[in-house]
C-alpha cells in the first residue's frame, strides 16, 4: 500500500493559471473560472476509451445480477453518492442496485470527517457490510489519486475477485495502478489551486453520468431516449410520463393518464397500448 502522500507534481495541486484573484473584478472571476470549465469536456473525451473498457466490464456483470460500488471521500464521494442515488428515481431500479460509500460514513456527506480518507482498511469494511460478491464492481473515486481509503479499498475488492475501476484526475497514480480498469481526467491546474471540487469535481461528475446513464441502456431502461422505467413521485414526473406515451403511441392526453395511473410505469402502459393493438 502507497505511503507516499507527497503532492509534488500532481496536476491537480499545480498553481493556477490565474493569480491575484482577491484584486479582481467579480465579472473577471466569473470568466476566468468559465474558461477553465471549458477545457474539462475535451479531458474527458481523452479518457472515452477507458470509460467504454470499464463500462463494457461492469455491464457484464450487472446482466449476472452484479452491483455497482462508489467509494471516495470528500467530494469524491459525495459525487458518487449523487450519481447512485439518482439511479433509482431515474431508472427505476432497487437502492441496492448502484451504492454509492463515502469516508466517514453518512455524517461525511454533509460534514468533514477528520482522517477518514486516511484509513485503508475501511473502505473494505464498508463493502462488507452490503455483502460484496465476485459479480459486483467498485470503482474509486478520488481527484489526486493518493487517497489511502480509496487505493486500500480497491486492492481488498481485487483481491477477493470483484472487478475494480477509478476515476482520477492525475496520471500515475496509486489508485489508477491498484484499478484493474483506470479512468484518467487530467484537467490540469484548479482556478483556486488545489480546489479539487471545481475542475477535477465536474470532470468526474461528468464520468459518473456516463458511466450510470450507458449501463442503464444497455440494462434496457431506456426505450428510445426515454426513461420507462422512472419512478412517478411527484407531480412533474407524472406529466412527464403521460407525455411520454402520448408521444409513443399516438394516444390523447386522458388516455395516457388513465393507463399511466392504472398500470404505474411508462413501459407497463406502453406494452399494454401494444397488446391491446394486437
């Protein structure tokens, strides 16, 4: 397990390409910090290649059943927390389908849990307690790619044969080389230097999404470009739903509301559209 905690090089913790910040007009932050936003797509389409090599991976395993697994601390984990628990509402799939874990446990969410990042044996504790198996995959998050919690919880999943990805935002790190299936955003220098919640937090937001949202398609929760699967809890979803099956099959607005009510989900009143045409 990597000792070496040293931020020397690492682009994420490189001096910004901007200074004298506090002199500047509110207008001048606002586009610098614009700026520096527009560079993270083109980092992210760098790294497309290795998120198609995890993803096609994990959505093996999920076909079997398998789960998928987020671990970071911090802000990595608080994003990998937001993506797992959206999948649900989104897609209509169980909690325990994508689980997203964080240092320091739930507190750490909201809170700053002193030395959480730092313990390796604990992420694999947190694993244990949801009864990981050789089909369910973790992916570490963490920008620096040095969080001991991280590197430790990936080297306990390899060992016990569960598939094994990350997503850093430096090249060579402990965590990229302990991953069976590294991710790599190299955003470069932070508009505040070593704000890692900026840049590296979107680059990796943006990888989430495209890690959830592919594997969800290629579960079959998406029909079209629709989610048939969502989960109606409010209003809005409602009428999104019955605008989706008016826009499917043609039906008129009390139609699609009645068979939307009656069976509760987009697909379910879709196929029954469908049986009721044959």
């Amino acid at each position: 397990m990597s000792k070496n905690l040293n931020l020397e090089g690492l682009s994420t913790e490189a001096p910004s390409n901007h200074n004298n910040l506090e002199k500047k007009s509110l207008s001048e932050i606002l586009n610098g910090i614009n700026q520096e936003d527009k560079t993270i797509p083109l980092a992210v389409e760098k790294a497309l290649p290795q998120i198609e090599a995890l993803v096609s991976k994990i959505v093996e395993r999920m076909q079997k059943g398998g789960r998928l697994f987020y671990i970071g601390a911090g802000t990595s984990g608080r994003l990998g927390i937001l993506d797992a628990s959206e999948c649900p509402p989104t897609y209509g799939v169980p909690p325990t389908m994508v689980v997203g874990i964080i240092a320091g446990g739930d507190f750490a969410i909201r809170n700053a849990v002193e030395n959480a990042e730092d313990d390796p044996q604990q992420a694999w504790k947190d694993l244990l307690e949801h009864k990981v198996g050789p089909l369910d995959t973790v992916v570490g998050i963490a920008a620096s790619g040095r969080t001991p919690y991280v590197e430790g919880g990936l080297s306990d999943a390899n060992e016990n044969g569960l598939l094994t990805g990350c997503i850093v935002c430096n090249v060579d790190s402990p965590v990229a080389a302990v991953a069976q299936f590294p991710v790599e955003v190299v955003v470069g220098p932070e508009y505040v230097t070593g704000s890692t919640r900026m840049k590296s937090g979107t680059a990796q937001k943006m990888v989430l999404n495209m890690i959830s949202t592919s594997i969800m398609i290629k579960l079959g929760k998406v029909r079209g470009n629709i989610m048939v699967d969502m989960q109606l809890s409010n209003e809005k979803l409602v009428e999104r739903g019955i605008r989706m099956i008016m826009k499917e099959s043609g039906v008129d607005y009390k139609t699609a509301q009645t068979l939307l009510l009656t069976y509760g989900s987009v697909r379910k009143a879709l196929s029954q559209i469908q049986s009721s045409a044959n």
